[in-house]
C-alpha cells in the first residue's frame, strides 16, 4: 500500500491514498472514523474515483469510431498511482495523465486532477478534466465514497437515513446480473426520506437518473454526528451496499452503466461529457461534518 498523504484541521482529518486518489479515512477530532471499515469478507475500496467511465460497459467493450475498445468496470483510475503535486497543511491534490497504458484502452490525452481541502469541518473535494488533446475528449466520472455505516454514535443500522434537499419521486433503475442498466422499479424513497435497510441492495445499487436533488443529509438516531453531502456538478446518484456489511456508499456520477442493449457509439452513450480541446470540466462533491451542540 501507498503512504496515505493526511491532511486536516483541529475538527477534520483526511487520509488520501494516491493509489486511485482514493479517499481512506475521514475523522473528527476525538478520533472518530466516518468512512468504511474496508472489512475484506464485503468489500475493500474506500471511495474509488471512477474515471472514464461508470459502472459496467456491454460485454466490457465501448465503441468508438467503429472500433471496439476493451476497458473494465469503472475504468481505470481507480488502479491508477496519481502523482502528489500539492500537499500543504489542509489541502493535497493529485494528478493523473495519460501514457501508453492508458492509451492502450483508452485512446485520448487527458489531465485528471484530485484536489482535497479541508476547511473546519468540510472536506471539499474537486475533481478537474482537462482535454489537452486537438479532439473532443469524451469520459464519464464519478465518486464513490463508502461512509461508516452505523455512523459514530448514531445507534442502530436500521436507524440510518438519506435526507434529500428535494423530493425524490421518479423510479430508481437497477442493475441486471450483467451490471447493465436493466430495468426501473418505483423508489422506495418516501418523500425526501429514504430509510437506509440492507434489504434496498439485495438487487446491487439504487440508481437515482432523474435526480431533483444536489445535496442530501445521512444521519443516525438522536442527536449525534451526521454528514451534510453536496454534489453540485453531477446529474445521477447511485446508493449501493453489500448487504451486511458496515458502509453505505452516496456516489454523483456524471454517467451511467450501458443500458442493456446498447449497440451505440460511445460519443452517444449517456452520460458522457464531450470536452472540447483546451478545455476544463469539474465536478464537486463537498462533505461536512456536523456535530451535535
């Protein structure tokens, strides 16, 4: 394992692996861990950066320009070493670019930077695309933090709920034995309230594709530490466990798994961003620590 690079204040402590730019460890001054016990009998990612792609591709290959291109579920940053640029006190950011491995499955010139802050109780994380390139740069990108489930202090599992800034009305999607987009079912989000239970994740994720919300609130019972969850920038929420073990993982994406059946380009694929040269696109996923008075 990579040297984790911590960065904090008094209230908040970071712990980032640049293996994947990947989010290990968040917690609060008295010591207390809000991110997943990576329990090996579930699952071992922390908060995985999915880049350029999210989720499953069809027969694990995308089209582009009437060639196919082989490249594995959620692309390939995640185990990818970033290279530390700026490590400071309460920021650090990383960086990724392409090379011949990269290029292998992945045809295009990018610049893929993690930056992390922390700011009293908030940590703020950015993630930024630059096309370098002389073609549009298509890519999907997503987070996938896995948060302490119990919370610390926040009593039972089945205590546990996702409060949205909005009303969530519209059916989930749901993933088929393949990992594509399969089918749509209603949600089971009453309102703005969906009451966390293991059971939501016996068929995989939770796929919010119509999503009205860019902020929710995950807290336990009482009066205990919650987390406020922004994500201004991305248009889809995946809500994903394995059930049983003792993490939830909120994920904004900026794409999807395919739809099972498509056959299409991958330019036309929802979901991508086609980023034309010389430019920049950047997603924000914010998490603030809010402890009782």
């Amino acid at each position: 394992m990579s040297d984790l690079v911590a960065i904090g204040t008094r209230e908040l402590t970071a712990r980032i692996n640049p293996m994947g730019a990947e989010l290990w460890s968040l917690t609060d001054g008295e010591g207390r861990e809000y991110m997943t016990d990576a329990d090996p009998a579930f699952w071992t990612g922390h908060a995985p950066v999915l880049f350029p792609i999210v989720g499953e591709l069809k027969d694990g290959t995308y089209r582009l320009d009437g060639r196919d291109h082989a490249l594995a579920r959620h692309g390939f940053a995640r185990r990818s070493m970033f290279d530390l640029i700026e490590h400071r006190g309460n920021v650090a950011r990383f960086r990724l670019t392409d090379g011949a491995e990269t290029r292998a499955v992945y045809p295009f010139a990018f610049v893929l930077e993690l930056a992390f802050r922390i700011t009293g109780r908030r940590l703020e994380m950015e993630a930024s695309v630059r096309n370098p390139g002389d073609v549009p740069l298509p890519f999907s990108f997503g987070y996938h933090p896995a948060f302490a489930w119990p919370l610390p202090g926040g009593g039972e599992k089945l205590a546990h709920v996702l409060e949205f800034a909005e009303a969530e009305p519209h059916p989930i999607k749901r993933l088929g034995d393949n990992g594509l987009v399969a089918r749509e079912e209603a949600t089971p989000i009453e309102g703005r309230t969906l009451r966390l239970a293991p059971a939501l994740f016996e068929d995989d994720a939770m796929i919010l594709d119509a999503l009205e919300s860019r902020s929710l609130v995950y807290r336990g019972a009482g009066d205990a530490p919650r987390l406020e969850i922004a994500f201004p920038d991305t248009p889809y929420l995946g809500i994903w466990q394995k059930p049983g073990a003792h993490y939830i993982c909120v994920e904004p994406w900026q794409g999807l798994a395919d739809a099972d059946g498509f056959d299409g380009d991958f330019c036309d694929k929802r979901g991508v961003v086609l980023l034309a040269p010389g430019a920049v696109h950047s997603l924000r996923m914010d998490v603030t620590l809010v402890l009782p008075d």
